[in-house]
C-alpha cells in the first residue's frame, strides 16, 4: 500500500521536472493545429527524425556491445590485472563527449556525419553500459550458467542463453541512459557537422529565440522520449534482482583466455588509444601552443570553483528529489509509480535551451526573484538530470530487500529507524553512484547554463566552449585539462562502486 506521504513527495517533484514539457504544450497549444501541422509534416523533419534514430540506434547499439563484451572479459575470463583493466576503461568517463569531438576533429578534421558521431558516441558512453553490467554479473549466481555448461553448453552460449537474460535490467538500464544523452546532446553532434533534432532545435531559438518552429521540434523529440521510455519498461518486464537466502552467491570460475590473451590484450590496449590516447594527443598538442596567462589562478582558478560549486549543489538536490521517486518504483510498483516515475525521464531528451527558456518564462511571470540566481540553475539541472540519479538510485533500493526492512521492524525498530539503520546504508553506495552521475552530467552542462547562470558565473563548459567555436583551440585546451581534472573524483567514485567484489 502507498504512503500517502510518500505519494504528497513524489507528486510535487513529478509535476515540477515536467515543466519544460508544460511550456512546450502551452506554446504550442497557442499556435494550434493548423500552425503546428506545416512545421511537422514537412521533409525537414523527417530527415531530422531519421538521423536521430540513427544516431541513438548505432550509438546506443555499439556502447552496449562494446560495454557488455568489455564487462564479460573483465569479470568472467582470466585476464590478468582484471581490476586495473575495469579501471583504465571506465577512464573515458572523465572526457566530456565535446572535448572527445574537440579532439578528434583536430587530428581528423574530415571526421563528420553519422559514422564519426557514432564512433564519437560509442568511445564517450560505453562506460555507462559496461560499469553497470560488469557490477550485475559480479553479483549474479554462476550455479545456473555452470549447470548450462555441464549440460554441453560451450562458454559463449551459455553466457547468451543463461546470463545474458539477466542482465537485461542492467544492459536496458544503460542504454537508455546513452541514448537519453544521445538525443539532447548538443556540443559533440554540432562539431561533427550532424544535423539533430537538437542541433536543429537550438539553430531555430538562436535564429528567432521563442520560436514556433523550434517548440514544434521539441514536440516531436518528447515524443520519441516517451516511446523510449515506454519501451524500456515493457522490456525490463517486473523481475526482481535482489538476493535473499542461505548462503552467498557462487562467483563464477574465469574462463580460461589462454592463447587469446595477447590478442585479447593488444585489442583492449587499442581501444583505450582510440579513447584515450587521441584526446590525450589532441589537448597536449594544443597545450604547447597556450600562452602562460591562461594557467593564472586568476583566470582558471574561479571557473574551476564555480564549476564545482554548481556540480555539487545540483547533485545533492537530485539525489534528495529523485530518491522517493525511486522508493515508490520500487518499492510500490504499480501504474501510478511507473508513470510518476518516467515523467521524470521526459524533460531529459530536451535540449537545454528548451528548459532553460522553460524557466526563464516562468521565473520572469510567476517568481522574478528567482531570475538570473543559482536557485533556477539548479532547478534546470535537476529537471535535465534527475533520470541519471534514478537509475543508479533504483538500483541501489533493489539491493535493501523488504524483507531486511520486515526483520528489522519485528525487533522493534520504528520506520525511521529502519531506514536509518539498514535501507540506507544498503543503498548508500548506489546514491552516492546516482550524484556522481549528475556532477558529471552538470559539469559538462552547456546551453542551460549559459541560459541561466548568474551574472558573472562562468564554467569550463561554457569557457569552453566559447573559444572552440571561434576555433581557438589553444585557448580552449586549458578548460578541457579542467573538465577532465574535475570529472576524476565523480569517475572514481563511479568506478569504486563498481569495482566492489572484482578480483585483482
């Protein structure tokens, strides 16, 4: 049965990130069909359309192949130094996806279209498959794949016909957080020249601001997201993962690698090049040619701190928000969890331009105050961000089963006292995962924020990006070593949590 206290939370944070898409409705509802109908129905956007399923559908597809065949090598075969391998390729965490573009348009400058944006695509994001399908198959019981295997199922098949089914919460999970980037991704996609329903809707505000067109296209991208999101739930189906019974789960036995094992090695050490090594190549290389003012704490120093500080406020508030969301979808499942749940996920998809004027016309009519303060930034980024924190936050709910909660409550314990002493310590480690996962996303955060920002607020996402599109990569160079040096502690954190139980 569903507190209605927990409902008197979720509510209030449901109705307040689908305000992007209310101000989307009511700007369009304003126009009406018949101004509506000749901006949707025309070749643009069918052209549009097709290059962003394209987009989501090659991007998400490679990180999820790549991630899930990196995760099996590193947890169910004998590769040697397994943890420090799971380590160097989540390291691609900590490259924003436009400095990965940065880069690589500066060593390939005919790198565009749909396959770079995937290959782009692919080496940002696949950690976001790997990390949470490597931490499934370490906590998954190896008896029934070892019992596929005594029946004369070979490793490989065994792992498709066994395991694989398994990780199906985890493999969806991750994709749908890939191809959530891909869709209201801005930066990487408009340096690679690929043209987006996001590109295009940030073309049509920066041409006309409150453009009719512009709502139209943010219609049609919602849409796409609500399809998404449908999909991943009828796919995820109602199983649940968590454990609870006599003994600990049987680690599996590493398959042996054996005259695969250099090879194995020279691909992984290949892909940590093409991840790695170009970007590395690209900053250094611009680096040489940066004069020293750029490096004065004057300069640098403030954009480094304001950067953080924001970071680390909106982390802390979508933690906070989604976390009852997160109870009752778990918890409490149900029509009403599920839809209150996904609303969250909507607003997402959109660019943040969209939000950002979403709250700019809100704030200016009902809460001027709020107008140009650190407040409404936050509230942007929770509304852009709060799917990165529920993923990680569902995950870590569904690892305190109800019935550790039910023992605890038999012994006396009130409500609160159960929460605080064993739900949230059993999901701590998942939470702090979630805000890493939005200090991360907000650090890199480029169009709200510009949008947004108070007076005087600079982050290396913006500084940035100022001076690579006047194509001053010298210039720019120093704000992405910040970017990257900012994103390690969130990485790491992302990393441990990951890592916990991997065999060295």
């Amino acid at each position: 049965m569903r507190s209605p206290r927990l409902l008197a939370l979720c509510v209030p944070v449901a109705v307040f990130a689908a305000i992007p898409l209310l101000y989307i409705a009511f700007s369009t509802a304003q126009v009406g069909w018949s101004g509506i109908r000749p901006l949707v129905f025309r070749p643009l956007i069918g052209e549009l359309l097709g290059n962003t399923l394209a987009l989501c559908g090659t991007g998400a597809a490679g990180c999820v192949v790549l991630g899930t065949a990196l995760a099996w090598l590193v947890e169910r075969t004998s590769l040697p130094g397994r943890s420090a391998w799971l380590a160097a390729l989540s390291a691609p965490l900590t490259i924003p996806a436009f400095i990965n573009s940065y880069a690589w348009i500066t060593v390939r400058p005919d790198l565009h279209g749909l396959a770079g944006s995937t290959l782009v695509a692919t080496l940002s994001y696949y950690p976001l498959v790997l990390l949470p399908v490597a931490a499934a198959l370490r906590g998954l019981d190896a008896a029934a794949e070892e019992s596929a295997r005594s029946l004369g199922s070979g490793p490989l098949r065994a792992f498709a016909r066994v395991t694989l089914p398994r990780l199906r919460p985890a493999l969806l999970g991750g994709a749908l957080l890939v191809t959530l980037h891909l869709l209201a991704e801005y930066g990487a996609i408009e340096q690679l020249r690929f043209p987006t329903f996001a590109t295009a809707i940030i073309a049509q505000y920066q041409s006309t601001f409150a453009s009719t067109a512009a709502n139209a296209l943010a219609a049609v991208l919602v849409l796409c997201c609500l399809a998404l999101v449908t999909a991943e739930v009828l796919l995820r189906g109602r199983a649940r993962l968590n454990r609870l019974g006599s003994g600990a789960p049987r680690p599996a036995v590493p398959v042996r690698l054996g005259p695969w094992t250099v090879p194995v090695v020279l691909a992984l050490l290949g892909l940590l090049g093409l991840a790695l090594g170009v970007p590395a190549y690209s900053v250094g290389h611009w680096l040489s040619y940066t004069g020293g003012e750029q490096w004065a704490p004057g300069v640098l120093l403030p954009v480094v701190l304001s950067t953080a500080r924001l970071g680390l406020l909106a982390a802390a508030v979508t933690v906070l928000a989604g976390f009852p969301l997160a109870w009752l979808a778990v918890r409490h499942r149900g029509g009403l969890s599920t839809v209150l749940e996904r609303s969250t996920y909507l607003s997402s998809a959109v660019p943040g331009v969209v939000v950002g004027l979403a709250l700019v016309g809100v704030s200016i009519r009902y809460a001027r105050p709020l107008y140009q303060t650190t407040a409404l930034a936050v509230a942007a980024y929770v509304m852009l961000f709060l799917p990165r924190a529920m993923v990680s936050l569902r995950a870590a709910i569904g690892q305190a089963p109800p019935a550790l909660d039910e023992a605890s409550r038999g012994l006396g314990r009130t409500a609160l006292g159960t929460f605080a002493r064993v739900t949230l310590p059993l999901s701590a480690p998942g939470t702090l995962a979630g805000a890493a996962l939005v200090f991360l996303a907000v650090s890199t955060e480029l169009t709200a924020t510009l949008l947004l920002a108070p007076i005087g607020t600079h982050t290396l996402a913006t500084e940035f990006w100022s001076a690579s599109s006047e194509i001053d990569y010298p210039r720019a160079a120093p704000y992405a070593v910040g970017l990257i040096l900012l994103s390690m502690p969130a990485a790491y954190l992302l990393l441990r949590q990951s890592t916990k139980g991997t065999a060295p």
